[in-house]
C-alpha cells in the first residue's frame, strides 16, 4: 500500500483514539472502572499507579494490531501504530505534562498548552467520580466552559448540603 493512506490511517486512529479515551474515562474509568482509576485521583506513591493498567491494556491491544497487521492483514498494523502514537501523545502531554511524572518541572504560561493543562486540574478538583469535568487527553474545552461547569456543581453541591441540612432540623428527634 502506498505510504500516505498509512500514514492516514495512524492520523485517524490518534483522532479516533482521542475520542475513544475521552469515552472510556468518561464512561469506565469514572464507572465500573473507578477501582484502578481512583489511584489516579489519588497522591501517588512510588513511580507508578493502579490506573497505569489501562495503559498496558492498551498498549496490548496496540501490539496485537500491530502483530496481525504484519502478517497479513495490512491495515491492522497501521491501526496499532496509530494506537502506539496516541499513547506516546498521551504520556507526553498527561503524564508527564500535566501530571509532572517527569523529573523536570514545566507549567505552561499561555495557548494550548496552558489550556490542556488547566482543564485536566479542574477534573481533578472535583474529589470522587461523580460530576467531574474535562474528560480528554489531547483535546480541552475552553477553560470558560470548564470553569461555568464546576461553578455549577459547587452550586448544586451547596444546595443539597441546605436541604440535607433543613431535613434534619425539621426532623423530631427521639428523647426517652
């Protein structure tokens, strides 16, 4: 196959993989999946996390493409290496970035750097799974947008703390 629709393919697939890896944080990792993903949300000890396991499950299926794609079935292999760029993409951007998991220290001062770098700290600055914002890797809303999304929770999150709080003082207590 002629060298351009390769390298289309790997185009699309970090594309495709962006979209992908927003779904599966969004919809597994802050699910079901929160048992090796809660590490993540955690301070870490040591070099590596629980939720590093979602890396090599990936990286897995990266190598199997990449085996089968070598052996017979072209476009296959061309779909791993996709696969494979993205998760370079991703640990130079999260990990190492916006997660300072390496041994020199930069924070971005402005553009898309800045940005990516703002939106995955307010995804941290909600504390649990629930009504997190900003679910990429490579792609980042505006910060306005992520900044209006987390008012709103600490707006709803005050709201049922002054219910909860109303339900309590209208409820009778027990005295014997």
């Amino acid at each position: 196959m002629p060298w351009i629709i390769n390298l289309l393919i790997v185009v699309v697939m970090v594309l495709v993989m962006e979209i992908v890896a927003t779904a599966m944080h969004k919809y597994v990792m802050h699910r079901w999946g929160w048992g090796w993903h809660q590490s993540h949300h955690e301070t870490r000890h040591g070099i590596f996390e629980v939720n590093d396991l979602y890396a090599l499950v990936f990286a897995g299926i990266a190598i199997v493409l990449i085996f089968a794609g070598s052996h017979g079935l072209w476009p296959l292999q061309w779909i791993g290496a996709g696969m494979t760029l993205y998760g370079v993409i991703y640990f130079i951007l999260h990990d190492g970035l916006v997660h300072q998991r390496w041994p020199f220290r930069y924070v971005p001062r402005k553009g898309y750097l800045r940005r990516l770098y703002l939106a995955h700290h307010f995804h941290h600055a909600v504390r649990g799974k629930e009504d997190c914002v900003s679910f990429g890797f490579i792609y980042a809303p505006p910060v306005e947008k992520i900044q209006a999304q987390l008012k709103d929770y600490k707006k709803r999150q005050r709201a049922t703390a002054a219910a909860t709080k109303q339900r309590n003082a209208e409820s009778p207590t027990v005295n014997d």
